[in-house]
C-alpha cells in the first residue's frame, strides 16, 4: 500500500491504523514532504515499512515498492 500521510479528513495514521487491523501482513510505504526522526520512529512502529520523501522520482517508487514485493 502506498499512502499519502496528507489526507483530508483523515489522519495517515488513522488509515495506518485501519489497515493494519483489517489485514496485519499489508505492507505499507508512505510518502511525505516532511519527516521528522519521531515521527519516521513513530510510523515504523506502526508498521510502515518504507518512507519515499516528496518530491520523488518514480524510478524511486517503482524500486522500492518492487523490493518490498519481491522481500517481503
């Protein structure tokens, strides 16, 4: 799952949170234009496995997401 930690109306967290209740093995990858150490902690706690800063390139994304498929 690639997430957006911007949403309206709701918190990344939130999503995080729901997501993970309705299936503990989804991997998730965020994406943010700000990540301060606590909160990158804080997300990896949660069960984000990846973060891609913004802006990004999407040979990035590809990459990355392509890894965590291929290792889960």
């Amino acid at each position: 799952m690639l997430l957006d930690l911007g949403l309206p109306k709701v918190t990344g967290f939130d999503v995080i949170q729901n997501l993970k209740e309705q299936n503990p093995a989804v991997r998730i990858v965020i994406t943010t234009g700000y990540l301060g150490v606590d909160l990158k902690s804080e997300l990896f706690r949660a069960g984000v496995k990846d973060c891609i800063h913004k802006p990004y390139l999407i040979d990035d994304v590809v990459k990355r997401l392509g890894s965590l498929i291929e290792n889960p």
